[in-house]
C-alpha cells in the first residue's frame, strides 16, 4: 500500500531530479513556478498541494506524472548512465573530446530551446 509518506517522498525525490536535469536552482525554479518554497519541498519539511505539483510542472515543462514516478525509474537510468561511462572510458582520447563537445553543444541547444519556451509562455 501506498502512503501519504510514500507519495511525499516520490515528489520530493522527483522534484530534486527534474529540477537538476533542467539545470535550475531552487531560487531559479520558486521563481519560475510561484513556489517559494521549493527547498523546504526537497528537504521534506513541507508537503505539497496537488495545484503546487501543477504549477512545478509546469515551470519545469514535464508531465505531472513525473512526479509521482517510483525512484526505481531513475535506478534504470543510472544503469543506462553507467553503461555510458563505461563505453566512455573506452573511447580513444580523441573520441572522448568529440563526445565532451557534442554534450556541450547539445545542452547549450537545449538551454537555448528552454529560455524561448518559457519566454513565450510569459508573453
């Protein structure tokens, strides 16, 4: 069975995830959604409405469900993340390099692509 507890801790587990992989601070995301209390959130001091969910939701661009994901989720993906590295070490120095530059440019495009969708969405 699923608890209250449970649920917190999924979203607050969620909320640390999302918001690092786009790259965002806690004052970054409180400002972007509404939410001034975004540390207290991941810290677990603080439970979360389901509008308050909405609104990181939206900030952060992601589905809702996303925070309700069981942290087993993210386990497959550090096995993915670890297969990666391995393949990485693998590589000639060189490879390395155009790996390095290809992620670089890649999350420049990608931060590039986030700024305009949230400056549209603020027009």
């Amino acid at each position: 069975m699923v608890t209250k507890e449970d649920i917190d801790n999924r979203i607050r587990y969620n909320l640390t995830r999302l918001r690092m992989e786009a790259g965002l601070s806690q004052d970054d995301l409180a400002r972007w959604s509404g939410v001034k209390h975004v540390s207290r959130v991941e810290a677990g001091t603080v439970s979360v409405s389901k509008n308050t969910v909405a609104r990181l939701a939206n900030a952060l661009d992601v589905d809702i469900s996303e925070f309700y994901q069981p942290e087993e989720s993210f386990l497959n993906k550090l096995d993915a993340l670890s297969t990666l590295s391995k393949l990485f070490r693998e590589c000639t120095p060189k490879g390395q390099r155009l790996v390095l530059r290809f992620v670089s440019s890649f999350q420049e495009y990608e931060k590039g692509i986030n700024f305009l969708s949230k400056k549209s969405i603020q027009t």
